[in-house]
C-alpha cells in the first residue's frame, strides 16, 4: 500500500511569535522549525501500518522552499522511504491542497495522511480540500486509524464524542492523538536519511484565494490581581461583581 | 443573494455556538444590506429553528431527512451547496467546529470560495475588499486575511462574537431537500459514541471551564475540581501530562496540541502555565489562577491570581459559590 504523508514546517511550539516592522510576515530570525505535531502522528501511523502490512512505502510531502528539507530529512530518518518538496512558498491552504492533490493523484497513493492542523496557520481546511480535489472522502481529525485490506476504521473526534467511520481506499484522514506514540529518530535512521531519495517538483493549479494583509499580536492583560488563600471566598466575588462572569 | 449561515442542532436544540454564527451571519447581511438564511443541520425541533429570528435569521431551510442526524460529511456538503445555490449565497458562514471545518473545507472547493477559518472578528467590506481578523499561530497572534474570491466561506470562532437575542423575533422555517441519495450518506458512521460530561457541560461549548494540571498530584483528587465545576455550572479540562498519563480523558486536554477553548471564564488549578498550554487558553476573557509558586508562569497571563495550596483553595471556592445562590 502507498502512504502518502504530508509534513507542515512550522515555529517550534516555544517560539514567541514576532512579525517584520510592518507587520506583514512572521519573523523567522532565530526561530526554530519543527515538523508540526500533529503531522508527527500521521506520519509515525503511516510506518506502523506500512511495517504491520510487511509492504509497501510511505512518501513524505512538504509544499515549501528549500529551507525545510532539514525536516523532511528528518521524517525520512523517523523512517519514511521517500521524499518530495513542492518548490514554493506555501502561499494560502487553497494553493497547498492543489499541489498535494496533484502529487497524490498522479503517484496513485492509496492513503493521504496530514496532521490535524498546522500549529502556525491553523487552518484546519487541507484535508478537506485535498478530498473534495480528488473526490474521495475525508475523515477529519481522526484519533484512531487501523486498515485491514483495503478498508480502513477510523476515530473521528466530534465535539462531545466520537464516531466509528469506515471507508475504503483512496482516503484522506487528518490525524491527532492519542493515534499513536510519535516515533523519534535513532542513529540508524539519521545514517540512512541522507541517501533515501528527494525529489524536488515545481508547483501547479490556480492562485491563491486568500492573503495576510498584516499581523498583530493579541491586546496584553492589564496584569493580575491577586487575592490572599485565606480570602479564597473573595475572588468569588469578584469574578460576579467585577468581572461579572459567573 | 442572502447570507447562508450554518446552523449545527444536537438533541432538538440549536447549539451555543451556532447562535453566535447565527448573529454573526446576520450582522454580516446588514453590512451587505440583505437577508440571512439557515441551513439547519442535525436533530432540530421547528420552533427551536423559528427562535432563529432573535439571531437576526429571516428564514430556516430543513432538511427532515433522518439520516442528516448524525454529520455525514458527503451529505452534509451537498446539502449546505444546495440551500447556497438556491439562495444565490455569496457569504456563507459556520461554525469553528470539528463538522464546520470538515464542511467548509469541502465547499470552499465546490463552490470555488475563498475560505477563512478561526475568524474573530466581523468583516470589513471597504472599497470593494474582505477583510476579516482571524487567530493564528495558535492565539499567539491575529492576522487580517483579505478574501478575493467572489464567494467567501467563514468559519467563527467559538465565544468571540456575542449572540444576538431580539425578543419575540421569529424566522420562517422551510422544508428543504437537496435530493440526497444513499451515495452521499456512504460515509456516514457506523456508531455515534458519546462522552460522559461532568455536569453535562460539553468542553469545546462552555462559557466557563476549571482545569486541572499536575499539581492536583493525581486522579484521586479530581473531585476538588468537578465540585467547583458543578457549583459553576462548568466544564472541566486539563493539562497535556494529566491526560497524557490518564488521570483523565484524552479529550479534556487543552492547549497547543489539543483542543482550544475560549470561556468566559477559565479556572487554572495547579498548571504552571508552559507558551503550548496557554495558546489553547489565552482567548478566554478571564483567567484565573491558583498556584502555589509565586513565580508560575501562569499568573503573567492571568487576571486573578490566589498563591496557594489547591488543596485548601478549592473547597473554599466551592462553597463561596455555593453561598452565593
Ligand atoms: C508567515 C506565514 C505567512 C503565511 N501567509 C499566508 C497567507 O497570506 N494566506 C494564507 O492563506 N496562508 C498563509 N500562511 C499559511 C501557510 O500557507 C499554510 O502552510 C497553508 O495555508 C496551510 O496551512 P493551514 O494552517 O491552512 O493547514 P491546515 O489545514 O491546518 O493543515 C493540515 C495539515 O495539512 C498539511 N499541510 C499544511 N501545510 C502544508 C505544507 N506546506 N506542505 C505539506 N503539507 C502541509 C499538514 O499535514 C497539516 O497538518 C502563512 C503561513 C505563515 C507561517
Ligand atoms: C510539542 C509540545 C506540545 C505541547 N502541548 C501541550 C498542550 O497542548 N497542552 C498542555 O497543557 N501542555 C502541552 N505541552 C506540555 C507543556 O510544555 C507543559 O509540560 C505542561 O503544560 C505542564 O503541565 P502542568 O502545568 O500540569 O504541570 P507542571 O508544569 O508540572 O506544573 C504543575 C504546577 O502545579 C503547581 N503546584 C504543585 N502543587 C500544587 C499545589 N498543591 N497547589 C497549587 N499548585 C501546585 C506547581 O507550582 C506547578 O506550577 C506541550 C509540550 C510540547 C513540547
């Protein structure tokens, strides 16, 4: 079976986000690039099933310029077989769904693995492009993920709960924990990293249905107003006549 | 051309959030100088769906098929692209939520709309351009997204926009088909399962949440927690090491890597306040914090503070509510 998944480069999770003077792009100066979370999950599911079925690759995508290929080296050494980077910026979700869309369709991936959400955009919407794109369903954020032949049982989480949804191949599912335990790179996997393959490919489809005008970074806290242990009862108070939430 | 708003219903009511997606998309219309209309989906009741109207909703289209109950995403998309091309919709607006994002997603497609997610704010429609605020970098930052596409697709953030409520107003409730066939419910669940809720407060839903983190020292002691949430009327939530080393469910753990909520009200017991547990957390309107460390993080992002020990603190909490009736 082929897997494909798709890796997202973003800020590690400590970064203090800061933007250029005018506002308009993130300030990557001194900021370190992580593999999203979320994609670790799909990505460590993927090499599971992959090792479970005796068979089969698993294929890392990221849509980015050259700069993150110390990360897709990385997927590479947590054990994927093969990469490809989209050489473009990612310029809006749209724009990365049609180039995943189009690698998937064309190197005929039976399983299309991402992470539930970039922590950087936060969009939440690639999944569901790239399955309308190809016609094939969607199972988004999945928890659970186990295939017995061409069909697959997944987790989907819903607010409040969760639904057992079944669906055969070709599928898209975003994935989340607790699906699996993350794998990390060992010295062997780093070793033979460097000689698996990557290929480089240029972007196709249609422009960009959305652009950042400027960012700005949320209003601070005024500062906190603390209230002695022995008054505990106080803040009670407080939070219904001053703030009058409760 | 009317605003279509999605409306997601749960056991015959309309849920919190879609009554904010409701006023959103309602004040949207005005500021295109139309009407807003509904699309219901999951279990509704007719007049649950006619008290639209104090949203600002003129009219509700229904869909009665019972197998629309449960989100079934194919059919949930067909369904939404049908009422859009019968009311010629160029906004259409949803929710924030796990069905919003997988319907939205598939739409922006269908229907070649531009698509934001996580948005904050209501649009600015000047000189011809979209604009609307949204959160990112996991609430770390906002960013203003210009739409460019002729049809627009906006999925609201829970708790950033305050409903609407017109007394006495109602909305027109219309059957509605869009002639859905067993192939669109192929994806449809096999089982639905839900979770026990303390109090019966649904998580992602809540206008107030207590949560616990590894200073309640372990599972034994989430009664502290679910006492102070019940007198509330609160959710409870947690840490990722709570979750992560099941003193409680997957689902309750906020933050970064797990679900964000914006209460109105979020209670943080012995949670030190580490950048990936306060991206999930940081848009609630007040926090507060009880800490036995001064020095814990957690207080810089708070608005009320009590250093002390949980343990003392929160049966005192409790029974303050409690008093106050
Ligand atoms: C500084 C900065 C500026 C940006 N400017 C804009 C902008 O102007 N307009 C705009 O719309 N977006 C912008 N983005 C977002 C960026 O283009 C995103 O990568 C893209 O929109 C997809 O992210 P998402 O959050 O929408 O994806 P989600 O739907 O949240 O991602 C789901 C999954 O899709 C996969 N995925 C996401 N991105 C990629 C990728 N690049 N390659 C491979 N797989 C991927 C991952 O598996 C991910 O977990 C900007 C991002 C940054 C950091
Ligand atoms: C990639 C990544 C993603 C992550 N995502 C998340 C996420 O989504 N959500 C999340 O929560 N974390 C996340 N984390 C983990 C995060 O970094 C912290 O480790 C975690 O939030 C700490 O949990 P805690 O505050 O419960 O525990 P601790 O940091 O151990 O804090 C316990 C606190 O309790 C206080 N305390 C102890 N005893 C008492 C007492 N008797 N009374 C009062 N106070 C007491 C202590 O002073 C301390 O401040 C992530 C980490 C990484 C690397």
């Amino acid at each position: 079976m082929k897997f494909l998944v798709c890796i997202s480069n973003v800020p590690d999770t400590t970064t203090k986000i800061a933007f250029t003077p005018d506002n308009k792009e993130f300030n990557k100066a001194g900021v370190q690039f992580v593999i999203n979370p979320w994609d670790e999950y799909a990505l460590t599911r993927a090499i599971e099933l992959k090792e479970a079925q005796g068979g089969g690759t698993v294929t890392v995508l990221n849509v980015g310029e050259a700069d993150t290929e110390p990360n897709i080296r990385k997927a590479l050494a947590i054990g994927a077989d093969d990469a490809i980077r989209v050489n473009a910026y990612p310029k809006d979700a749209f724009f990365v769904a049609q180039q995943i869309a189009s690698i998937a369709k064309d190197g005929g991936y039976d399983v299309i693995l991402m992470g539930k959400e970039s922590i950087d955009y936060n969009g939440f919407q690639v999944h569901g492009m790239v399955g309308e794109l190809l016609g094939i369903p969607t199972v988004a954020p999945a928890m659970k993920l186990d295939m017995s032949g061409n069909t697959a049982t997944l987790e989907r989480e819903i607010e409040g709960g969760k639904e057992i949804v079944e669906v055969n191949t070709p599928f898209v599912a975003s994935c989340q924990q607790p699906m699996c335990e993350p794998r990390i790179p060992n010295m062997r996997g780093i070793m033979t990293a460097r000689t698996k393959p990557l290929k480089v490919v240029e972007p196709v489809g249609d422009a960009p249905r959305t652009e950042v005008a400027t960012y700005a970074l949320p209003p601070k806290k005024e500062g906190v107003k603390l209230i002695p242990a022995e008054n505990a009862g106080e803040l009670i108070k407080l939070l219904r006549n001053e703030a009058k939430v409760i | 051309m009317s605003v279509l708003v999605v409306v997601e219903c749960d056991g015959g009511e309309v849920k919190k959030s879609s009554l904010e997606v409701a006023s959103y998309g309602s004040q949207v219309a005005q500021l295109l100088g139309t009407t807003a209309t509904a699309v219901a989906v999951g279990e509704a009741t007719e007049a649950n769906l006619a008290q639209l109207g104090e949203q600002g909703i003129t009219k509700v289209l229904y869909d009665a098929e019972p197998r629309l109950k449960d989100f079934v995403n194919g059919a949930y998309t067909k369904l939404i692209a049908a009422a859009a091309q019968q009311e010629d919709s160029k906004v259409i607006v949803l929710a924030n939520s796990n069905i919003g994002a997988a319907v939205g997603s598939r739409l922006s497609v269908r229907l070649q709309a531009s698509l934001a997610t996580n948005v904050v704010e209501l649009p600015k429609n000047d000189g011809g351009q979209f604009t609307v605020k949204r959160g990112a970098f996991s609430g770390k930052a906002l960013a203003d997204v210009v739409l460019s596409g002729e049809r627009k697709i906006l999925a609201v953030k829970k708790n950033s926009i305050e409903a609407l409520h017109e007394a006495g107003k109602t909305a027109q409730v219309e059957s509605f088909s869009a002639q859905l066939t067993d192939a669109d419910f192929a994806d449809a669940p096999k089982q639905v399962i839900m979770q026990e809720q303390t109090g019966g407060v649904l998580l992602p839903e809540a206008d107030k949440v207590v949560s616990g983190g590894r200073g309640m020292k372990g599972p034994e002691n989430w009664n502290l927690i679910e006492d102070l949430a019940k007198a509330l009327g609160a959710a409870t939530a947690c840490s990722k090491p709570v979750s992560d080393v099941d003193w409680r469910p997957h689902h309750e753990h906020v933050g970064q890597t797990g679900i964000t909520v914006s209460p109105n009200l979020y209670i943080a017991c012995g949670i030190s306040g580490a950048i990936q547990h306060l991206a999930g957390v940081n848009s609630s309107k007040v926090i507060v914090v009880i800490n036995k460390d001064p020095e814990a993080p957690f207080f810089k992002a708070a608005d009320y503070g009590i250093v002390g020990d949980v343990f003392d603190v929160l049966p005192k909490l409790t029974q303050a509510v409690k008093e106050l009736g």
